[in-house]
C-alpha cells in the first residue's frame, strides 16, 4: 500500500465510495489530532497503522479474542468495556466502525475516557447508513445529535463532527453490495463493470452535491478536557 492510498482502495471495491471519503476526512481532521501513545480499539487488521504511522509514536491494538478478523495485528485483547490499560496512559484513542457493534455504547466511551490523558482526543467513525453487517453483532445506527448527546454526556468536548459524504456516495455503496450477489459465473465481469462506473458517477455527484441528511457516516473528534470538572 502507498502512503497516498494507506487503506488500499480499489475502483473495483464494494465499499470504495465509503473508503474513499473516510480517508479523506481522516486526512482533513484526524492526523490533525492524532499525536504519541495511541490505542486502536477494535483494530481488526489493524488498517489504520500506516496511515497515522507519521503522526503517533505508539500505535497498540485492542480486540477482543473472538474477533472474525484474527488476532495477528492485535497486541492487546481486550474490550472496548474493559480496554485492561491504566488512567490517563494514552495520548488518543482510536476507534472506526466499531460502535455500532457495542451493546451499550456509553459504557465504551466512559472506558475511552478513562483511559486517555487530559487534553488527549478520541477518534470516532461512526454509521448513519449501513446495511446489516458482521451480525447478530450489529446494533445502531446514530444520527449527529444522538452523538453529540452521547458523547458530551460522558464528558467529551466535540471539536469535529464531520458527514462523509453524502446521498450519493450512500447510494452508491448500496448498490454496489446489492449487486455483488449477482457477480456469479459471466455475470461477474458485467457486474465489475457496472460497479466501477457507477463508483466514478457517484463520487463525481457527491462533489457536486452533498446532502448531509443522507451521509453514510460521521466522524467525531472529541477532545477529553484539560482539566476534569468533578
């Protein structure tokens, strides 16, 4: 993978219009606030190694011992309930595409919290469309009010809360997962074909209008404050 395309996104992906607007709103505000120890909860493959690799000193996966993408890239096996790390020992915390997964999402953040320094910053991605996915596992979807409510409820300053993308890019990456079930036999170049045009008309129709109402996801960058107010 290049340092331009860490996440190795290809025309030809099911997920390339999602992929593609997360890594640049990841680009445009997380490397931002990104910095020293950081603690990757729900790492999986760990896909987000390289790309803050120029930004963190330290960057430790967390997964639990059960997790469908292995164990290979993760140093620590925790929860995002009980990450088993000290107070205040991370600089920042990441975690993407991971919340919607979590039975009782307060419960995670307050660990979050917990774990990292005053003035350290969590990163978030979050889902507000999505098809079901990695079940019975898959519990909710979040609007930018219901995580604002969450996130400032446990203690969080919210310094961004960011749509990636909007209508089309959602649209898009629906229908590209509609279609993968028909990518059998012949019809599997027919549907490759019709998976690349329609990831290049969308994303052209995303810069020309976004509808924030539609997106597929948000970003949260959420700062834990300097000093606690107990």
């Amino acid at each position: 993978m290049s340092k331009s395309n860490p996440l190795g996104i290809r025309l030809i992906d099911n997920n390339y219009l999602v992929r593609r607007r997360s890594l640049e709103a990841h680009r445009k505000f997380s490397k931002k606030y990104a910095r020293g120890r950081l603690l990757d909860i729900g790492c999986g493959e760990k896909p987000m190694k390289a790309f803050f690799a120029d930004t963190v000193s330290e960057h430790i996966g967390l997964d639990h011992e059960r997790s469908i993408h292995g164990l290979d890239n993760v140093d620590v096996i925790g929860t995002a309930y009980d990450t088993k790390q000290p107070d205040c020992s991370f600089d920042t915390v990441l975690c993407t595409t991971v919340f919607e997964h979590l039975e009782e999402p307060e419960k995670a953040l307050r660990e979050a919290f917990r774990v990292l320094k005053p003035g350290g910053y969590a990163i978030y991605s979050v889902p507000l469309f999505w098809h079901l996915h990695e079940e019975p596992r898959d519990f909710y979807r979040y609007t930018k009010h219901g995580l604002r409510y969450l996130f400032e409820k446990v203690g969080f300053e919210i310094t961004v809360l960011h749509p990636c993308g909007g209508f089309w890019v959602t649209w898009g990456s629906m229908l590209n997962y509609y279609l993968k079930a028909y990518a059998r036999g012949p019809f599997k170049y027919i549907v490759n074909a019709i998976k690349i045009l329609n990831n290049l008309i969308c994303l052209k129709f995303d810069h020309w209008h976004k509808v924030e109402k539609f997106t597929w996801m948000y970003i949260v960058i959420t700062q834990k404050p300097e000093s606690e107010i107990e």
